[in-house]
C-alpha cells in the first residue's frame, strides 16, 4: 500500500512537471511556427526499443500510434519524444492512412473491411483500426496527443492481460494496452461493425465508433483499469491549432454525422 502511494506521488508530481513544460513548449511553438510555417518534424515509421525488460509481459511490446501524416508540428514531436522516453523497452510503429487501410483488408474478413471501408472521418477510421491491430496483434495503442506520465514497463505487470484507463468512471480509448485476441476487443469490434452496418450516426464518432463502443462492451466486466492522470493523459503539448495545422477542421468534433458513412 506504501509503495502504491509512493508511485502514484511520483507519477502525479510527473504529470504537472509535464503539464509545466507542454505549456511551455506550446507558448514557444506559436511564434516558432510563425516564422517557419512550412516547418515539420518526422515521425518515424518505426522505432527500435532502446534497451531490452527482464520483466515477461502476455502485452505485446509494441505502441502503435497513427495520425493523417506523420510530418507533424514541434509540440506533437515533443510529445512523440516524451512517449519514447518513457518506453524504452518497447517498440514503437507509426502507421499511415493508407497503411491502416491495407492492413485491415489483408487481415480482416469481408465483412469487416467492407464496414471499414464505409468511415470517411479518420478518427473513427483510428478508432475501428486500434481495436483491430490490438486485436491482431496486442500491444498498446496511444493517440498521438496522449502521452505517458512515467515509465511504461512499471504500469504493466507481468500477469496484466489488459491495461484501460479511466476518466470520471468511464473507460477511454485513447490508451489501451492489451494481449492479443483479448475477447472484448472482439466485442467491441463486433459493436463498431453493427454499428457501422445499422447506420448509427446520430450520437457522432464518439458513439459510432469511439469510446461509447468500448464501454457497452465492457459492461458487468471486470478489466484491469488505472486512472488516467496516473498513466497516460491528452492534450498537455498540443491542442487543436497543432495537430490539425496541415488539415483545418479536421478533429473529430467538426464532422457532420450524415457524412460519418458513405
């Protein structure tokens, strides 16, 4: 119990250091992007980990992260540099629109693809492919402005088939650890197709396919959880303007339900 307290004091004083520099870094990136509007940073395809874990995990050692483009502003780099400082012993693949696309078609059914195939906002594209691959695959998906608070190998046991994070007493999907095959992916997966399938647009991509999924799947189901301020938390290096500078309107938040399918 001592040594829980002790963590989680660690990781909160991590997560305002944090919070201090994202701020930071996004008052600096203003003036920095003005100057050089034109200015990007790579985001590798992918990353070999930097040291190996004695620790044995049923968690694939892999993060996969995906976004319209990996040429990205500074504060969205300086996130992907936090992630990759906080999991060294993980390998880490970035994964394009296309890429996510061809991966789906060639390990899926008919019917999934074609369900896929039908999203035209690429958040509920993210959403449907980060269930799939951890499916396929496990590993730990984060969304490209979420960021880890400390070490990654300390939040997951060696026992842990699964890692979710909770916000106010709802699970999120912006990051999800999980062994591969774990049943409700396959549930939640199964949720997004019907979904897709049926035409239920009108509660939007967070509905669709987003986190409200996630949570009907996992109802009366007891999952290993973390809170997220403890783990893995959103929006500290960047915001709207940053991510989306290559693609005005482009969040989530700006699409009309009617055009969520074709």
């Amino acid at each position: 119990m001592q040594k829980t307290i002790k963590n989680q004091t660690a990781l909160f004083i991590s997560n305002g250091l944090l919070r201090f520099i994202g701020n930071l870094i996004k008052t600096v990136s203003y003036p920095f992007h003005l100057f050089f509007p034109k200015k990007r940073f790579t985001i590798p395809e992918f990353s070999q980990a930097k040291r190996q874990s004695s620790k044995s995990s049923h968690i694939n050692r892999v993060i996969w992260q995906t976004n319209y483009s990996n040429k990205v502003t500074l504060p969205i780099y300086c996130n992907y540099l936090i992630n990759r400082l906080f999991s060294l012993s993980y390998n880490y693949r970035y994964v394009s629109t296309e890429a996510r696309s061809d991966y789906i078609e060639k390990y899926a059914d008919p019917r999934t693809f074609a369900a896929y195939n039908r999203l035209t906002d690429g958040a509920a594209q993210a959403d449907f492919w980060r269930i799939f691959v951890l499916y396929q695959e496990g590993g730990i998906y984060i969304d490209i402005d979420g960021h880890l608070v400390g070490c990654l190998d300390a939040m997951i046991d060696s026992k842990d088939g699964e890692v979710l994070i909770t916000r106010r007493g709802r699970y999120t999907n912006f990051f999800l650890a999980s062994r591969k095959g774990n049943p409700f992916l396959k549930e939640t997966l199964d949720i997004i197709v019907d979904n897709i399938e049926n035409r239920r647009v009108d509660g939007g991509v967070f509905v669709l396919t987003g986190p409200e999924t996630l949570n009907k799947a996992l109802e009366n189901k007891e999952v290993n959880t973390r809170r997220d301020k403890f783990t893995c938390v959103q929006g500290t290096f960047s915001n709207e303007y940053f991510q989306y500078i290559d693609k005005k309107r482009g969040k989530w938040i700006h699409a009309k339900n009617e055009d969520l399918l074709k």
